[in-house]
C-alpha cells in the first residue's frame, strides 16, 4: 500500500509540474489571438460535462485552427456561442492553447501539493512499518 500511495503522489506531483511548465511555456511563447467560440453538439458516447466548445482561429501563416476548448463554459466565465475570447496559441504546435484569465493554475498546483502530501504520507508509513 505504502509503493502504490507513494507512486500515486509522484504521478499527481508530475501531473502538476508538467502542467504548470507548460502553463509558463504557453505564456512566454504562445502567440495572442481571438479565438471564435462554437457551440457543438454533443455525440451520445460524449460524457465530458459540461460539453466543451470549439475554439476557431486563424494562425499567424494562415491556418484556420479549430480545437477542444482547455476550460469548459462556466455561469461565471460563459463561453458564448458566437462570441470571441483570447487565447494563446503554440506556433509550433497550435493545438496546443491556453484561454487567458482560465488557466486553472490553482488545480496545477492542487496536484503537485496532494502528490507531495501522498510521497510523503508514504516515506514517513515506510519508515514507522520498517
């Protein structure tokens, strides 16, 4: 129990750490446009709640780029259908994109303290078992 515990943290503990990386990575790099938002209907095997929308916008080489929006529509921040919101996008790989103002950095860092908290509820059980 105490390998699985202590695994499970350093997982959570990377989860975190990656995605705080490549909140940063996004921020210093990516490239700013407005992104029009679409509405789409969702498929019967689609379970994601809420349903996120479609983001659509145009590369800086032309491209028109539509993908998975990272946050879903919330009552406090709505994503309205046919509306406009920034976004930061990739240049090398514009899939990759970050809605500003919605980067949910407080879960990145939920996930590294839980994964710190787990590895070290796991060394200090080793440690009194052994």
């Amino acid at each position: 129990m105490v390998v699985f515990g202590g695994l499970g943290g350093v997982v959570a503990y990377l989860a975190g750490v990656v995605g705080l990386r490549d909140l940063r990575r996004l921020r210093r790099v990516g490239v700013p446009v407005r992104a029009l938002v679409r509405e789409r209907v969702p498929a019967p095997e689609d379970r994601a709640l809420p349903p996120r929308p479609l983001l659509q916008f145009e590369t800086e080489d032309g491209r028109v780029v539509e993908v998975f929006s990272p946050v879903p529509s919330t009552r406090s921040h709505p994503l309205p259908d046919g509306g406009y919101v920034p976004i930061r996008y990739d240049p090398a790989d514009p899939r990759q994109v970050v809605v500003e103002g919605r980067e949910r950095r407080p879960l990145e860092y939920a996930f590294v303290a839980l994964g710190m908290a787990m590895v070290l509820v796991a060394v200090t059980l080793a440690v009194t078992v052994l």
